[in-house]
C-alpha cells in the first residue's frame, strides 16, 4: 500500500495547493484563509492546530490552516467559493463525487485497511484524472 499511499499524499497536497493558490489570488496573501474558507471550517481547523500544538513532541502538520481541514471539507471549500474555481474545475457535480469517492479510499488508507487490485487502479484513474482537469 505504500505507492498507494505515496499518490494520495501528492494528490491530497495538489488539492491544498490549488484551493490556496486560487483563494491567494483571489483574496490576497493576507485575507485568503478569512475571506475564501467558511468560518465553520476555519474554526474546526484552527482547534485543531491549536490541539495539535500542546502535543509539543510531534511536528506541525504544515504551516497553512489549509493543512488543518478534512478531506472532505477541500470540496466543501471549492464549492462555497465556485465562481473562483468554475473556470478551472468546469463541473461541480464532477468535483463533489470525485471527493466523495476518493474519501473512500482516504479512508481505507488511513485507516490501515486494504485495497483490492481494482480499488488501486480506480484510484490511479482518478488521481490522472484530477490531474487532467486541474492539470
């Protein structure tokens, strides 16, 4: 499961860094996280960080709140802010179920589980194809 785990790292990456991009350019450099991420996501992500910090012998997940969020909520986030990603994404229907599905394999993932021979093609698949649509 390790080359499994290896693109879903890349493809988990690629998704915070388009949402970031897009909201940064969209917002600026100072008001991205305020003005482009729901106050209900900013604040579960902000608990977490600050969770996570009292738990001084382990390392900060990343220096962007954006590395605070679920999964889930990436899509949550492109969608509550579509006119900034309609040009880049094209269908929302598309994005809402490509999260849906992939959350699933999250999941398995993370949580240890395994993945049949079909479940790590179809997740090759959909990885090339958020790469093909996002590029």
């Amino acid at each position: 499961m390790g080359d499994v785990y290896e693109l879903l790292y890349c493809l988990e990456n690629s998704v915070r860094e388009l949402i970031e991009r897009t909201l940064r350019e969209a917002y600026g450099p100072e008001k991205w996280w305020a003005e482009g991420v729901e106050e209900s996501i900013r604040k579960n992500a902000e608990k977490r960080r600050q969770d996570e910090a009292r738990a001084r012998w382990h390392g900060p997940r990343g220096d962007s709140l954006i590395n605070y969020i679920d999964f889930p909520q990436y899509a949550d986030v492109i969608v509550s802010g579509w006119a900034k990603f309609e040009d880049l994404i094209g269908d929302q229907e598309w994005l809402i179920n490509y999260f849906d599905e992939m959350n699933r394999t999250r999941r398995a993932l993370a949580h240890t589980g395994s993945m049949t021979d079909t479940d790590v093609e179809r997740m090759r698949f959909r990885v090339r194809e958020w790469i093909r649509v996002v590029g």
